[in-house]
C-alpha cells in the first residue's frame, strides 16, 4: 500500500507519537520512511529554547554562551547580526539533534530504511517539497490543536500541506 512515508516532526511534544504511529506503519507496510526537520531561525524563541533545553535537545551553555551575550547590546546592527547568526547556529544545533534522536528511535524500532532531511524555512512548503522529491506516497505529522479563535488567526502547516500534498496525510492531532 505505502512504498515511503515521510514523517515530518519538530521535536514538541507530539514527535514521539508521531514516531510511533509511522514506525508501526513502516513496519505493517515493509516501508521506507523519511524522517524531515525543518528549521525556522526566526521562529526561535526564548520559549522554545528552554523547551529545548529541558527535552536534552541542547545544552545549557550552547545557548546562554551564544545568546545572552548579545542581549544587553540589543538594538545596535552588529549585536543584531550577532544574534541572528548566533539563533541560526542554534536551530541547525536543535535540528541536528531533533533528526538524531528520531533516527535512533526508529532504529530501535528496527525500522531498515530511513533517510533523514532537514530543511529551512516555510514549513508546509519544505515538507511539500521534500515529499514530492522523495516521492512519499504518505505524509505523517502531528498538529497542535487551539481554539476556534486561534484556528481562525493563524493558519495550520498540516492544513496547508494536507490541501496541496500529490499524496495522503495522516496528521496526528495533541
């Protein structure tokens, strides 16, 4: 039925069922699964960050001793440069990490045949991407539900991927 599934994952709090639920597939369906990490170095926030740090995706110092130094120069174009180069360090670093861990845990899985992309930018249009270069006949992902109200203010990636996706979605909902 499905020859190679993508997952696309971020590492919150739904990337471990999403794992699950496309590792049992890879293997009821004997598939090759994709494993995609896009990063959005603009979307790094000191949330997230600490998120990341209590996960073990990074370590303390990797953002205190890039980060917290920039901030008291705020504002200044060099500090600014600084930070920003600084942040795409640390999602590449997140990243990294996030797509390592995925990849271990498929293996204990013993899921045979992953490959692993990470991605920049506009998520829905990297996962689109990735999976009509891979030729994914399903797209995994997870979606975090919200309001009405914050449905109607910020648009859903899984929706967006799940209307113009050549292939099925399967999006997991926390």
């Amino acid at each position: 039925m499905y020859d190679r599934i993508l997952v696309a994952i971020d590492g919150g709090k739904t990337t471990r069922s999403i794992l699950e639920t496309a590792c049992a597939l890879a293997d009821r369906y004997e598939t090759k699964l994709g494993i995609l990490y896009v990063t959005e170095p603009g979307e790094i926030t000191d949330d997230l960050i600490h998120e990341a740090q209590i996960e073990g995706v990074i370590s303390t110092p990797s953002y205190s001793g890039t980060i917290d130094r920039f901030a008291y120069q705020t504002g200044t174009m060099k500090a600014d440069m600084q930070r920003a180069e600084a942040v795409s360090r640390l999602a590449v670093e997140i990243a990294d990490s996030v797509v390592s861990q995925a990849e271990a845990y498929t293996k204990a899985k013993d899921v045979k045949a992953v490959k692993t992309f990470v991605r920049s930018g506009d998520v829905a249009a990297a996962i689109l991407e990735v999976a009509s270069e891979a030729d994914a006949d399903l797209i995994v992902m997870g979606h975090e539900r919200r309001s009405i109200l914050g449905d109607l203010v910020h648009s859903s990636v899984a929706e967006a991927v799940d209307r113009k996706a050549k292939c099925p979605c399967l999006v997991l909902s926390q």
